[in-house]
C-alpha cells in the first residue's frame, strides 16, 4: 500500500431542522393551543484514532464527508429526530489542521482518541416552545441553526520510538527488515524507498520498540533536493535517532566520512532542534570489511568524524553485532517512556 500522508478533505456537518408552527385541531376542542415541536440537531463530524492504520490512504478517495441533516418538527408535540454523526478513523498521530485559519483542530496521539471536527447545526424552535401566559397562541417558529463547514489538511507524523537517518543505499531497509517483520522494498540503486516505513522490532516476550525507516538524505536536502527532506518531520516525534553510515561503499571514491559529515550539516541547516536530538551512529556493511582491518578502520573514521556519542558496528546483512544495539535501544526507549511528548513545531508547516 503507497504511504499517504498528506490529504486535504472537506467536511459538512449537518443543518438542524427547522421548528414546526401548528395548533392541535380536534373535534370538541376548539382552543386546543400550540403543538408545534422542535427541529432535530444536525449530525456532526468526529475523528478518532485507529492503531490499526497506518496511511491516509483511504482520505485520498473519499475527500467529502457530510452528515444528514436534521429532521423539522411536526405537529401533535413530535419533535424531530436527531441525524446521525459521522466518525472518521484515521491513523494514530495524524494532525488536523484547518486550511483557512492554519489552526490546528486535532492532534490524534492516543488509540480511541475522539475529537470534533465539525459540530452539527442545533434544531430550530415550534411554536410550542414560545408558549407562555401571555402568548396563548404563538405563531412564531425558528429555521434550524446551519452545521459547521470546514476544508481540513490531514497530515500523519509517524509515531515511532526510533528513526533511521543516512544517505541513499546505507542500508536501512535493509536493518529494518532484518529486525522486524516490515518488508520495505530493497534495491542495489538509490532512494529505493520511497515512502517512510515502520517495523516493530521485538527485543523479547512484551519488550518491543517502533523503527521508522525514511527515504535517504542528500547534500541539499535542506533546499529540498531528494526525497528525504518531505518527510524528516516524522523524525520529529522519535526518541533516538540513528545515524546509519555506508562503512563499505562500492566506489573506492566515496569518503564515509565525508558523507556522513554532509547528512549531519544538512540535519543541523533543516532544523537545530532536530540535529540536537539524541542521535547514535551506526556503522553499517561491516561484512564487507576484512576483520582483520575493521578496528583500525573504526578507529581512523571515529578520530576524522570526532564523534563522542554512542556507536555501533553492525551488518544489516548478517544481523552481526545487531542484537546489542536492539537491546541497547529498547532499554533507552524504555527509559523515555515517561517523558512528554514534545509540542509540533511550527516550523515543520511549510
């Protein structure tokens, strides 16, 4: 299924129904009095959040959503019925913004969170209900108040508790996949993913951590070259990053060091807050390496790229030196987990 996470939709809510002016007319009851009841309200519009979607897929299609109207009121004291409301699923950590003011409505962090989007329109007054001592014979009646309209861009920020940051062919698909169970689209060339991608990585029995796997980072990419930069927001909402390094690149030309230097500087040039989130490096491809000149080719890149953080030599390949780094990360997360969420940047809008 193609990653949506971006859709712009319209929502109506419905109009109530207007009151009814009637007198009660029956045979031996000549000042019966007023009988006219109540419109019914308009239905409204909810969101809720689904923990089982994962995309916007479904908005792409379907981008008008209207609740039915309320129905008026009748004579003999009927009032109307009440419309039905509409909820709409959407994913967790899907962001509603209204187009027209650039308000945010919503924000859907939690399973079973229900907002309103659009509030239906209350029911109009009978007759009946103006009534009194001193107006035995009320004629007036109100039309139903109109349901809220609004045009809504939904945007998705991945919820996940780690997010993979490197250049195009670093391995990443490859690490997420030999991790977890997600089946990103692999490839020998290139921003072969394309859309981010989410895995579930399992340390052990209920011990379990999100990964978000997002397309490559370019020289540029603050400026809007490549593919990575539409969706380094999903990083925002991430605990830890890591910095996945081609420890092995196949052109003798290319400096790990150097590429890796670049992805860091376009991270700091994007956002400062992004670049100074918790970030690891991971030294991938290492089964491409002899073993008997990988310490002191760690070493020589650690002393040029002057790294103090945490690091990790592994191979996504053959998962080496994979399970201390997966634990590692499950009992940082862990750790995280009591900590707030952080408030949405507002510089990510644009």
């Amino acid at each position: 299924m193609k990653f949506v996470d971006e859709v712009t939709i319209d929502v109506a809510a419905g109009n109530g129904g207007s009151g009814c002016a009637s007198f009660r007319r029956e045979k031996f009851i000549p000042f019966g009095g007023p009988d006219g009841g109540d419109g019914g309200r308009g239905g409204s519009v909810y969101a809720i959040g689904d923990r089982s979607l994962n995309t916007l897929i479904d908005f792409r299609y379907a981008r008008r959503h209207e609740a039915r109207n309320g129905e008026a009121g009748r004579g003999s004291d009927c009032n109307g019925a009440a419309a039905e409301d509409i909820v709409l699923r959407m994913p967790v950590g899907t962001i509603v913004r209204d187009v027209e003011t650039d308000e945010i409505v919503a924000e859907l962090l939690e399973p079973d969170q229900k907002v309103l989007l659009a509030k239906g329109g209350d029911g109009g007054f009978g007759n009946l209900h103006f009534k009194s001592s001193t107006n035995r014979a009320p004629r007036q009646k109100t039309p139903g108040w109109p349901g809220e309209a609004k045009t809504l861009k939904l945007e998705l920020r991945v919820l996940a508790d780690v997010g993979l940051l490197g250049q195009p062919n670093a391995g990443k698909s490859t690490l997420i996949a030999a991790v977890s169970n997600a089946r990103p689209k692999i490839a020998d060339y290139p921003f072969t993913t394309l859309y981010p991608n989410l895995g579930v990585v399992r340390v052990a029995p209920e011990k379990s951590f999100v990964m978000a796997d997002i397309p490559g980072l370019i020289e540029g990419a603050a400026e809007g070259a490549g593919l990575g930069h539409q969706f380094l927001r999903h990083l925002q909402r991430t605990r830890v990053l890591l910095h996945l390094v081609d420890f092995a690149p196949l052109d003798e030309g290319v400096d790990p060091v150097a590429e890796a230097k670049a992805i860091v500087a376009e991270l700091k040039k994007y956002d400062p807050e992004l670049h100074a989130k918790p970030r690891w490096l991971v030294l991938n491809k290492v089964d491409m390496v002899p073993a008997g000149e990988r310490e002191a080719k760690v070493k020589d890149f650690l002393k040029r790229f002057k790294w103090k953080g945490p690091v990790y030599v592994i191979s996504g390949l053959t998962r080496e030196g994979c399970e201390p780094l997966l634990r590692d990360l499950y009992e940082y997360v862990a750790a995280q987990k009591n900590a707030p969420i952080p408030e949405p940047d507002p510089r990510f809008d644009s």
